[in-house]
C-alpha cells in the first residue's frame, strides 16, 4: 500500500537498490558502500567534503555518442548536426568532451560563450541562443566568428546585423518560432505555446523572415523551435516538425532554407516512476515525421539539428551529502522523517522552481533496517527547500551518513546560487578510477571577495593598489578542502 503522507511514492522494497536507468550506469555498491566510476564515494567526501557533484565522464561522453548517432542513423544521408545544450552543464572540460563526442555547442549568455571560446571550442561550431542577447554579447559573438545566432525577436535581428556590417562579415541566423505545441511537461518547462518570451508566432514569421533576407550582414539558413523540456516520447516531437516543415516550406520560394533546428527537451528518469522512451525510438518516429511531412509538401528533407543537454549530462550526475539532522514529525496520517543535508536549494533549485522529483539513497554503507518514509531537506532558511519530497530510506540513517541523489547532472551546478551566504560545491569528474576537479569549491573568502564594504575602509580611489587586491585571483590549494562549506 503506498503511504498516505506519499501516494505517489512505489512500495517500499529495497531501500538500498540503485534503481537502472536513475542511477549512473557506473554506479553501484561495494561492500555495501556506493561507488561510481570504480571509486568509493567515502574517499571522495574524505577529500573533498561535501557536498559535492560527481560526474561520471565516460557516461556523460557516451550519452553524447549514443544520442548523435541515435539520429544520424534515423536520418541517414539528410545530414543532422547535434549542439550540446550549455545551460544544462557547461564547464571547459565538459565542452571539450562535448566537442571530441562530435557535437556543438549552444551558449544562451556572453559567460557560457567566453566558457567555450576559452576551453577552445572553435567559433562556427557554436550557437547563440537567448530571447534578450545584449549589444555586448551580440557585438562579442559577431566579433568571434560564432557559427550560428538564433533570431529571438524583430529587434535582435537589426541588432545581429549592425554589428555583422560593423564587422564586415555575413552573420548565419536562424529564426525562432513559437509553433503552438503545448508539450506534456511542467507549465514553466513548456516553451513553445502562444503566451510565453521565446520565439516568433507563426503568423508573423513569415513578415519577420522577409526582413531579416533584407537586413545586411545577414544569411538567414534555417528555422529553430524547442517545444518543452522533460518529454518523454515523441509525439510532440512529431507535431512540432509537421508545423515547422511547413513553414519553411513556405518560407524557401527561390531561397530554399538548408537546415531545420527541432530543438532538444528529450526526458531522463529522475525517480523509479519515470519512463521515457527510448532515444532511438524518438530519434526514427520523428525522423518518419520529418519525411513523411516533406514528401506532402513536396520539399526535400532539410539538414536537421537537436539540442540535447539533460539528456546527456543529467543521469551521468549525483550529488553527495553529509546528513546533519534526522527529525521525525508525527502527522495525523502517519510520521515523516526529515532528513537534513549539508546543501539544498542553493545547489540544486529544481524541486523548488517546478516541484521536481529526485531519487536518494544512503551511500556510504548499506543497512538492514526497514525502510522509513523520508523527506530530504536542505539547510537554507526556506521551508521550501526540499531536495527529495519523498524517498524510502533505512530507518537507521543518521548523522554523518553520506546521501546521494541521483540524475543531478543537469542544471543543478548551473542554477547554484549564493542564498545564505552558503559557498557553492565543487563540481569533480570520475573516469577510470581517478576523480579530478572540474570547478573548484567557492570558499568564505570567494564569496566576500565582490562585497565592497569589506575593503579596509578607505576609499578605493585613495590607493589603487586596493583594487589590484580585489581583483586578484585566490590562490587555491590542489584540494578544494577538506571541511564542508
């Protein structure tokens, strides 16, 4: 019988079983302990401290490699381009993983963009993405030579061509389109219904497409939608490339447009309950879409491109955490265990932002004792800041036990805030039994480093060495520290 205080949790069975296709594929228990990658999880917090995300390299890189050949085979000689989703995860080393797997990059910000321009993306394999880019980042995309900007708004594409004329140089675009297709997913996740910031209506599309042809600087080679995140098949998919094939059928007249961006969104299993279709599945039924679509139109099947980033980088991902309180609340329908963890809502948003579902499991040992209904939260001063709503956990967790949650590889480092003044994690790969450092832990000094009011006092103008100190870099020791921020 499901619990009352969590219908939606499954029966308890083993409170100690990594669930497949939640957990990374490398993860697993060993002697009782989690281990992901070949290395115990316990040696890791031992020298880093938690918390911290794990990231376990060949999985995110065989991800990458599966979903870009999972549509190159669907689409055959069409031809697809495959861009990794930067706001999910974006790192230098994950750039450079993303790169050597064969796929681009997509940057919505001028950080994202300096991230992959510094790790040495090369310039054309990258797009820019954002409904309100600045004149700055605008100016800086043109100016490096990025292959691709997507057209947000009427005003972004004399924007994008002012500067490509300023540059002397022709700027390829595509233009978004809101294209009305409401996908199944969370209200805030959906992307492409009517009344939202992204994209251009289809009604107008046809208006703006014509102006950017007459805007100097500018080569207009292709449409982009994104209809949601989190989906699970490929239905919406499917509708969305009907939609979208018309328009640029309409749209080609003697300039026939040579690519087709569907976006990306494709779901991952966060809990036991989810089931998303296989990625080949959807990579052929939309493929059949896209085809079927353009011999009613009588058009040929334009280059296709996608734009995963959860999908690759979210089940490679857990997040490790030193349980601090263990707390017991009787309600009238039964008892929930709060259990509270060293990290929370600063470094991992989503439950708060869209009710997001994730799976725990104690990892540095494993228990006999019967499993508890248990609620995991995190220490911000918020009550809502909930890492896991309902998860079975031992009966016997306490204090100083590691907990691990799992699929967190994907826009929990990304939306990592500052709130309570709390440092953020590290981020640390494993691949082949070694763990290295991908972004270092901030430490107290780091976050009081751009607090003005904490310089000597003085005036900063009276002596320019004060800014020199401000803006130094910290020095920082091969470890990100041994005690928990």
């Amino acid at each position: 019988m499901p619990h009352p205080l969590a219908p939606q949790l499954p029966d308890a069975r083993d409170a100690n079983a990594l669930v497949d296709g939640v957990w990374p594929a490398s993860a697993e228990r060993v002697d009782g302990a989690l281990n992901m990658g070949g290395v115990p999880v316990t040696d890791i917090a031992a020298q880093h401290g938690t918390p911290f995300l794990l990231v376990d390299e060949t999985v995110a890189r065989d991800r990458a490699r599966r979903i870009r050949e999972a549509f190159e085979a669907a689409f055959g000689s069409t031809g697809v381009d495959v861009y990794y989703a930067g706001k999910a995860l974006l790192t230098a080393d994950v750039a450079r993983w993303m790169r050597a797997e064969g796929l681009r990059i997509d940057v919505c910000t001028g950080g994202e963009l300096a991230t992959a321009l510094r790790a040495g993306v090369e310039p054309a394999a990258i797009g820019f993405h954002g409904n309100n880019k600045s004149e700055l980042e605008i100016e800086a995309g043109v100016t490096a030579g990025i292959g691709t900007f997507i057209i947000d708004s009427p005003l972004e594409a004399e924007r994008i061509s002012a500067a490509a004329s300023r540059a002397g140089r022709v700027q390829r675009v595509r233009l978004r389109i809101s294209v009305g297709v409401h996908a199944s997913t969370h209200e805030f996740l959906a992307t492409s219904h009517e009344d939202q910031k992204f994209g251009i209506p289809l009604a107008e599309a046809a208006a703006v497409a014509r102006r950017i042809r007459e805007l100097p600087g500018l080569e207009l080679v292709g449409l982009h939608t994104h209809i949601g995140s989190q989906i699970f098949d490929a239905t919406g998919f499917a509708e969305s490339a009907r939609r979208m094939l018309a328009l640029h059928a309409e749209l080609g007249g003697t300039e026939p447009l040579p690519e087709l961006n569907l976006g990306g969104g494709f779901g991952i299993a966060y809990t036991a309950a989810d089931s998303p279709e296989p990625i080949e599945t959807i990579a052929s039924r939309l493929a059949d879409a896209v085809r079927g679509a353009a011999d009613e139109l009588g058009i040929a099947v334009p280059r296709i491109a996608i734009e995963p980033g959860r999908w690759i980088v979210g089940p490679a991902g857990i997040t490790v955490y030193t349980v601090g309180t263990v707390k017991p609340v009787r309600l009238g329908a039964g008892t929930r265990t709060y259990v509270s963890v060293d990290g929370g809502m600063g470094d991992n948003a989503r439950p708060a932002l869209y009710g997001a579902q994730y799976s725990a499991r104690i990892a540095s040992r494993a228990s006999d004792a019967a499993p508890m209904l248990a609620r995991v939260a995190g220490r911000h001063c918020e009550s809502g800041d909930i890492v896991v709503d309902a998860e079975w956990l031992p009966a016997d967790v306490a204090p100083g036990d590691l907990l691990a949650v799992a699929a967190t590889g994907a826009y929990c480092h990304s939306l990592a805030s500052n709130y309570n003044a709390a440092p953020r994690p590290p981020v640390l790969a494993v691949r082949g039994g070694e763990v290295r450092t991908l972004v270092r832990r901030e430490s107290i000094d780091d976050l009081l480093a751009r607090d003005a009011g904490l310089d000597t006092g003085l005036d900063p103008g009276l002596d320019p060495g004060l800014d020199a100190a401000a803006d130094a870099p910290h020095a920082d020791p091969d470890t990100d520290g041994a005690a928990p921020a």
